[in-house]
C-alpha cells in the first residue's frame, strides 16, 4: 500500500507540472508575438553625378577645367575643378572636404603601366576657405568644390566612388577635359 501511495503522489506531482509548464507556454505562446524587423536595404551607387551612401549624399553641380595661370592656385599644373553640394543624413561630424574625400578618388589614364591617381589641388573659389571644414547639421546641404592636378590637357578623368574610406566601390563616372575660356 505504501508503494501505491508513493507512486499515486508522484503521478499526481508529475501530472501538477504538466500541467503547470502547459499553462506557461501557452500563456508564453499566445503573448510572445512575432516580430520581425525589416531592415531597408541601404542603397550605395555613384551616377547621374549623384553619389548615395548610408550617411551623405553628395550631388555634383559643376566642372570645369583650367589651366594654372587662370586660378589663383599654387601649382603650375592645370585643374580639375568639381563643383558640389554635401547633404549629412545622419547626426554624424561630417563637412564638405572630408566628405568628399571619404567617397572619391581621381584618376587621369596615361601612357605609364601604372594606375594614375591625381592629386588633390587647393581650393579655388575663396568662399569655400571658411566653410569647406565646418560641421553639416543633419539633413543639412552645404555647396563646396574640390580640385585635382591634371596630368595632362587630353586625357579624361575618371572619378571612382567608394562606400567611404577604404570602403568598396559603388561606381565611376568619365569627365572629358574641356577647358573653360
């Protein structure tokens, strides 16, 4: 009889946690909800001079070519000049020079086995002197202009466009040389 018992009060002992893990999982069950966050894929391209990566959007206005005794510039090289406007997405420090810097990269091909990668040249329109370092709030857009040293009066320039420093390429554009009078 004493086996009895003690087999009956271990059923009935198992049979009470059935019963009570079956509660919580159904009650689990019927308020956990599903969730399943949709992350929007990000969109990185460079074209139709417009240059998208998660946190800037840089749009090219304007370029021009010049040769080195129509700019007040050091160099005795002719320039390539990219007229732009930076536009901060995020609350990130981000100006106008390192943001342009972070996505491209210029490149004159020549008569050498070797990849031709231009230099940067100085600032021309003084307007930008003040503003091309300063802060772009977020969602805001400031106009600025970056140059290059040319190579030569032929040969386009290809502008390559990354996702950011050391990042990988998100296209390239070709800009013919034609010099402004």
């Amino acid at each position: 009889m004493k086996k009895i018992s003690s087999v009956l009060l271990c059923l009935a002992g198992i049979s009470i946690l059935t019963a009570c893990s079956n509660n919580t999982n159904s009650k689990n069950n019927s308020s956990k909800k599903s969730v399943v966050k949709v992350k929007k894929q990000q969109k990185y391209y460079f074209k139709n001079n417009v240059a998208e990566i998660h946190d800037l959007k840089i749009e090219i206005t304007k370029v021009e070519v010049k040769n080195a005794d129509q700019t007040n510039s050091y160099s005795d090289k002719p320039l390539i000049i990219f007229h732009y406007k930076v536009t901060n997405k995020t609350n990130k420090d981000i100006d106008p020079i390192s943001a342009w810097q972070a996505v491209f990269t210029a490149y004159q091909d020549n008569d050498a086995n070797s990849v031709n990668k231009l230099e940067i040249g100085s600032t021309i329109d003084e307007q930008y002197l003040d503003t091309q370092s300063e802060k772009i709030k977020k969602n805001g857009t400031v106009k600025n202009e970056s140059t290059y040293e040319l190579t030569d009066m032929k040969t386009p320039v290809k502008l390559q466009a990354t996702k950011g420093y050391d990042g990988s390429k998100i296209g390239s554009q070709t800009y013919k040389i034609e010099q402004q009078q």
